[in-house]
C-alpha cells in the first residue's frame, strides 16, 4: 500500500482539479450537462484513480489504476483543447492547464515505469 497523499502527481493532479473546477464557471451554461460535466468527470478521475490504485493490494493493481488515471488525463487534455478551440476559455488559461496536465501526464509515465520494475 502507497500513501497516496505524498506522490507528488497526485498533488498536482488534486490542484489541477481545483483549477479545472474554477474554470468550469466561465463556460457557458448550456454546456452544462455536456461539456462541463465530461471535464469534471475526467479531471476528478485522475487523483481518484491514483487513490483508488494506492489503496489496492498489489503494484500490479496500483500500476492498473495508474493506467486508467492516465487515460483520464488525455481524455481532459482533448477536452481542454477543445474548449480553447470553440473559443470558450481563454486560450492562455487552457495552455498553462494543459502544461500542468502535460507534467502529471509525465510523472505518471515515469512512476508507472518505475513500479512496473
């Protein structure tokens, strides 16, 4: 068992949630059971599914989870460039967001191979 709370990727990942949350309000309201909600979902998978992986029993379930958080990662990264493509939020907004994502996306890389040594 990992103690999630102290991988850094998951900090980041929890920060990047908050600021995602925060943004979220500026898009507009018809997008709220569409777009709004898919971002949400996706960026609250990632530090979920760090967290569900770290409680499991084994590396190889935590390396699973890993996984699954790092798809979520690239399903927020094409909904976040979306939204700066629609012109819906401000496209530096969306850049330094997909730069932190782009930097989680990494050290999951990097854990993942790690672990699965």
């Amino acid at each position: 068992m990992h103690n999630f709370e102290k991988l850094l990727f998951w900090q980041k990942s929890m920060e990047l949630a908050k600021e995602v949350y925060t943004i979220c309000v500026d898009l507009p309201k018809d997008e709220k059971f569409g777009l709004i909600s898919q971002i949400k979902r996706s960026v609250v998978s990632i530090p979920s599914n760090i967290s569900e992986g770290a409680g499991r029993n084994n590396d190889r379930e935590f390396y699973h989870f890993l996984g699954i958080a790092n798809a979520s990662s690239f399903e927020l990264q094409t909904q976040l460039i979306l939204t700066r493509e629609l012109g819906l939020l401000n496209a530096e907004k969306v850049n330094s967001l997909l730069s932190n994502l782009n930097e989680i996306q990494r050290m999951l890389f990097t854990f993942k191979s790690n672990l699965k040594k």
